[in-house]
C-alpha cells in the first residue's frame, strides 16, 4: 500500500479536456470517409451481413454470379462481360450499403476517440477515516470510496460530493467551456470522472467501478456498440425480410417456368443467373434495406449532437411518438427564481418607507430573492445598497422555523418573510393586521405570485410581490409542441392558484399541482394505461421513480446519479427544454425512415419496367410493349437497372445521415407530402435515371 499523508496535497494535474470535444463534424469528413470505406470491406463477412437480411440475399447473389463467372472464364464458354459488368455492380451495391451504414458509425467513433482521449492515467487522493491520504491510480478507485479533489485536479470517477462547493470544468462532457457549480446536498452533488476542479475543495463519493463510468458508457454509446434495434426497425426489417423471402421464391421457380416455354415454343431463350440474380435484387426492397441501419445510428448521432445521450436507440424514436409531456414548473417554464417585481404599501405608508425597509431587510439575503429586492428598490426608488455595519446591525438569517429574515438596527426589527410568519411577528410586539395584507396576499397568489410581507417592529408596512417569470418564448415553444400533437403538463409543488395562473401565462394544456414524487408517477401510469407515450424532465432524487416510469426520462447531467441512471437520456447541458429538439429529433427520425421506405418500394416499379420486358422479349414478344423507356437491349436494360439500384443507394446516403426536415404538421397533411415527394418521387425518378444509364451503356459499348 501506498504511504499515507495529510492534506492538502500539493498534486498538480494538466488539463487533458478538449476544448469542445463534441462539436458537430461536417457530414462528409475525409478522416470519417476514409474509415467508413475500410469498414464497408470489413462488413462484408457474411456472419456481419446476416443481420441485415436484404444485403445479405445481395451479397449471396453477387457470390452465385462471381462463381458463374469464374466456371465460364475457365471454361472459355461464351461472353462473360455482361456477366462480370453484373457481378461487380452487384458488389458494388453491398458495399455502398455497408458504406452507408459506416459512414453513421464513424461519426460515432471519431467523437468516441476524442472522450476516450479523456481516460489517461489520473492520481486520485483517497481519504480514510483518520484523515490520512492514500495516493492511488483512478482505476483501482471502487464504489464507495472517498476522494478528495482541489483546484486544478481531475475528478478521477463518477461520484456525489459529500462534503464542499467547487467550480468544475465540464467541457469534456458538454463542449461548454463556462464552469459549473457542484456542491453537496441537492440535486447537483453529481460529478462526473474526467472533469476538472477549477476552484475550492471537495469531497467526493465514488459511485462508480472502473469500466462502468459515464464516460465508458458515452464512448460505447457514441461507437454504437450498445445500439439495439428499436421496435420500429426490426418490425420494418421483419417485413423487408419477407418481401425478400417472397420475391426470392418468385424469382427461384423463373427458371423451371422459362425452361417449359421454350421448349413448348421451340424457340427463346432461358434467363442467365447473372439476369435472374439482378431481378431478385431489383424486386427486393434494396434501397431501405441499405440505409435502414444508417438512419437509426444518425438519429442517435444527432442526438448526440444536440448534447443529449440517448441510452439506446428505442428512447429517440419514442421521443419521435410521444403524446404527453411532463415539464417541471421551475428552472423549465420559469426563469427558476422568483423576482420582485413590485411593492404594496398598507394605507398610511409611503411605498418608498416600504421599499427603505425592504431593502434593509435584504442587504445580507444573498438569494436571488434577496437579491432581486434590493435592486428593485434602487431601480423605482433609488435607494442604494448601504453599508450597515458600522450602525451595530445583526442580521437575522432565514429559517424553516420562523419563516423570515432581517435585520436589527438598534431598535428597529426589520423583518421580511411569509404572510403568516410576518402576521404572528406583529401581534407578539402588540400590533395589529390590517385587513388589506390578507386582502393584497390573497390577490397575489391568485395572479400566480407569492406575497412576502415586510413589518418594522410591531407595524406592518406592506407587501413584496415576487414573481416566477416564465421565459421568453416560452408560450411559443409550447404552441409548438402542441402543433405536433403533444399534450404539455406542467409539473410543479406550487398551490393550485399559483400552478393556474402559470400555466395559463405559459400556455401549457394541463397543470399538475403540489406534486409529490408519487404523484408523479400515477399520473405518468394513467397515461400510458390510456394508450399514451409520456416524456418527463427531471433532476432531482425524488424524479427518480418518475423518469424510470416514463417512455422518454431525460434527466439533467446537473442531477444526482439516481436521476441519470432512471433516465433514458442525459441532457449532458442540463436545458430542461430540450426536450423539445428531442421530440423534434425523434419524429426526423421516424419521418426519414418513412419517407425512404416509400421511396425505395415506389422506384422498385421503374425497375420493373426495365428488366421483365428485357427477360422475356426473346420468348414472348408481345412484352416488348411494356419496354416503354426504348432501351436498346436486354443486356443494356438489365446492366442499367442494377446500376441505378446501386447508385441510388449511394445518392440517399447524405439524406438518411442529415434526415428529412421536419416541420410540425398534422399526421394526414404530412402523410400527403409524403407520398408526393417520396411515393411519386420514387416512382418517377428511376425511369429518366435507368434510361440515362442504358444510353451511357451503348455509347461506351458496353452492353
């Protein structure tokens, strides 16, 4: 074992955080294509590509047709460039798949090997119960440990602060370089390994084993080796899988069934595997099946890019369906502190006497609070802070008990508290209430405020009206909640009057108030019991039981560890409102995979046009009807619809990792743009394309 000493402890650590580790990379990185391109070749085991079973059947098609190939090139029988021409798009078709698919990843990757820069070797200072230090590498820190980190040193593990107040350098999770504050108690005692102390000394709680950080698991999430398919994508594999299955049966009795036609013609000829396998590939809905992969990592990646961890896959496309939001009163609709924003003299006092006092009362009230009085009274009255101390001033502390604060200044007790508290106050001295403070107070809780009385000794002088301000723009972002669909409820301990007047100044649909964590969660159970997805924000221990119940539980990278680990997601900016993007995000994402799978099954009907015909012309002349497009020969036609089909993939590529452009429509208006852009688009795309492709084709005599 190390030797021991005592604090403090002069160890100076540099700062390995990047400056902003996590900012967007453009979408076509040469660094990312390169890496994407060695992935592509690597993807193309076959226990890799059997999970996606559409380029899988590609794959098994390309290898039939290289074998073919290979026998006739050996053989010397007959014409083998059409064949190889086939063969090579048919690889290339994989391969632009598994390009697509990479391209998503490495995204992931490159900001995975920026946070894994993060995790060098780090000296962590282990406190025991004497007092005594243990100096020790991070990575035999265990849960349960305690650390003690000062100005200047890295955090060496994820943890709670027990015991101080620092500021603390996050940029290696957020990408913000302006510190934040971490103390004890509350909801922002959690501290993340890898961060930096800027200031002051704390005492930290190690809640994490080494391999089970947060930063272990940024990094696995970010790479996509913890991605699972979300219901939504393995239902939509299950069904390209069985067209798949379908059309392979379809394509594999051709040959039997063009064998008996020509021999009842006596003339014709058989289809080449080369023409059957570019059927198959053609009919198979090959545009999805190589892009679906692609779309659910860029959603996470966009995510990612919003600062937000999504846990898996299936909490950003449940954002996409959300129907009721759950979002906390303060810190999310208000500003998160209660500003003064007028006074209410009693009859008989001048409301500068109750702003002198007010003030007085404040001068050592370091709350926001306190804080927004003293300057309320300079700004309608100009009245300055003052210096009281040399006047034998005692300043009275707020507590629980009493439910005020103040200031003694020889015999005047100046006081500032609850409406009650300050009522009691008076009538002990021997004054008296007028009947206008209850009358002032009530009227303000009505408007949503909290009245907060001002007394000097035994008289009372009036009342502060402190207001919870919603912030700007907020009424606007919930109208756009609502535009697509979603049901807003805020959430707050407030009284119903206050939680009324809010909620109707903010524009939420529904309010919930005096909520206590059990609360909470019965009213997220009724939700769903009724069908509906909830999405909830929440930092604090008691959103614990909250978040885990909710489809989407974002919690604040500012909360405790309960909260981030209830979550689905982690808001690494701790912006409660984000979870509007989210939702934003979550709808790209289903919106994207929608519109390319309308696409990719409407441009299969241009391909049919191009390759049936070419297949059957030489046995059943009438087809050559149905050549519409006048390509010039079954070789150019095969060649050219199994080239586009290749190409196509490739073109959609930047589409599925930036996503369709949402805007908050209704359901039937957004499935009319859809079928209009993507559905007819589909189907009108191929045929100038394949035709195009057949021209190039005989010009260069190649087919």
């Amino acid at each position: 074992m190390a030797a021991t000493t005592q604090i403090p402890i002069p160890v100076q650590q540099q700062s390995l955080l990047p400056s902003n580790p996590r900012r967007s990379r453009p979408l076509f990185d040469w660094e990312i294509i390169r890496r994407a391109i060695a992935e592509s070749f690597v993807k193309l085991n076959p226990r890799t590509l059997i999970k996606n079973p559409v380029m899988f059947v590609v794959e098994a098609g390309a290898f039939l047709v290289t074998t073919f190939l290979m026998r006739d090139a050996i053989a010397g029988n007959g014409q083998i460039g059409f064949s190889f021409q086939v063969s090579l798009w048919l690889w290339f078709t994989v391969l632009f798949a598994n390009f697509a698919e990479a391209m998503a990843e490495a995204r992931g990757k490159a900001q995975a090997d920026t946070l894994r820069k993060t995790k060098r070797d780090v000296i962590a200072k282990r406190i025991f119960g004497d007092g005594s230090v243990d100096l020790l590498p991070a990575a035999q820190l265990r849960s349960g440990d305690v650390v003690i980190a000062e100005a200047g040193d890295l955090i060496p593990g994820d943890g709670e602060v027990i015991d101080g107040i620092a500021t603390i350098d996050e940029s290696v999770i957020t990408g913000e370089s302006a510190p934040v504050i971490r103390e004890s108690g509350g909801d922002r005692s959690a501290v993340t390994g890898g961060t930096k102390v800027l200031s002051d000394q704390i005492r930290i709680r190690i809640t994490s084993n080494p391999g089970e950080t947060f930063l272990d698991r940024m990094i696995a999430l970010v790479e996509g080796a913890e991605r699972q398919k979300t219901p939504n994508e393995t239902a939509l594999n299950i069904l390209i899988a069985g067209l798949t299955l379908i059309f392979l049966l379809a394509v594999a009795t051709l040959d039997p069934f063009a064998t008996y036609a020509v021999v009842s013609a006596g003339s014709g000829s058989i289809p080449a595997i080369a023409v059957l396998v570019s059927l198959l590939v053609c009919l198979i809905p090959t545009t999805i099946g190589g892009l679906l992969s692609a779309i659910g990592i860029a959603g996470m990646d966009r995510v990612m890019q919003d600062n937000v961890l999504a846990m898996s896959g299936k909490a950003v496309e449940a954002s996409g369906d959300i129907d009721t939001l759950l979002l906390d009163k303060t810190g999310t609709i208000t500003l998160g502190n209660r500003q003064a924003v007028e006074f209410i003299a009693l009859p008989g006092v001048e409301e500068r006497e109750l702003a002198d006092a007010a003030q007085l009362s404040s001068l050592a009230d370091e709350t926001p609070e306190g804080r927004s009085i003293v300057i309320l009274a300079k700004e309608k009255h100009g009245l300055r802070g003052r210096e009281i101390g040399d006047r034998e001033a005692q300043f009275i502390p707020f507590s629980a008990y009493t439910r005020m604060s103040g200031v003694n200044i020889g015999d005047r007790q100046l006081r500032k508290g609850a409406t009650q508290a300050l009522e009691h106050f008076v009538r002990r001295l021997g004054g008296f209430v007028p009947k206008e403070f209850a009358e002032w107070s009530d009227r303000i809780s009505r408007l949503g405020g909290t009245p907060l009385g001002v007394a000097d000794g035994p008289q009372l002088l009036g009342l502060i009206y402190l207001k919870d301000i919603v912030k700007g723009g907020m009424k606007d972002r919930i109208a756009q909640l609502r535009a697509m669909g979603i049901r807003s409820v805020m959430v707050t301990g407030d009284n119903p009057l206050t939680a009324a007047a809010i909620a109707s100044e903010a524009g939420v649909d529904d309010f919930l108030a005096q909520a206590t964590p059990a609360d909470k969660l019965a009213y997220i159970k009724r939700e769903q019991a009724e069908g509906r997805l909830v999405a909830m924000t929440g930092d604090g221990t008691n959103d614990a039981p909250a978040l885990a119940q909710a489809d989407v539980g974002l919690a604040m990278n500012t909360g405790t560890m309960a909260a981030k680990e209830a979550g689905n997601m982690v808001d690494l900016d701790s912006n409660p409102t984000k979870l509007i993007e989210i939702v934003a995000i979550g709808k790209q994402l289903l919106i994207t995979r929608g519109a390319l799978t309308t696409f990719s099954i409407a441009n299969d009907v241009a391909k049919y046009f191009a390759i049936i015909p070419a297949m059957f012309m030489a046995t059943y002349p009438a087809l050559a009807k149905f050549n519409i497009m006048g390509l010039h020969t079954p070789q150019s036609a095969v060649l050219a619809a199994v080239i586009f089909n290749a190409l196509i993939i490739i073109a959609l590529v930047p589409l599925a990792l930036r996503g369709v452009k949402y805007r908050p429509i209704g359901a039937a208006s957004l499935l009319r743009r859809n079928i209009l852009i993507y559905g007819i688009g589909g189907i009108l795309v191929p045929f100038p394309g394949i035709w195009a492709i057949d021209q190039l084709l005989v010009l260069l005599h190649l087919a």
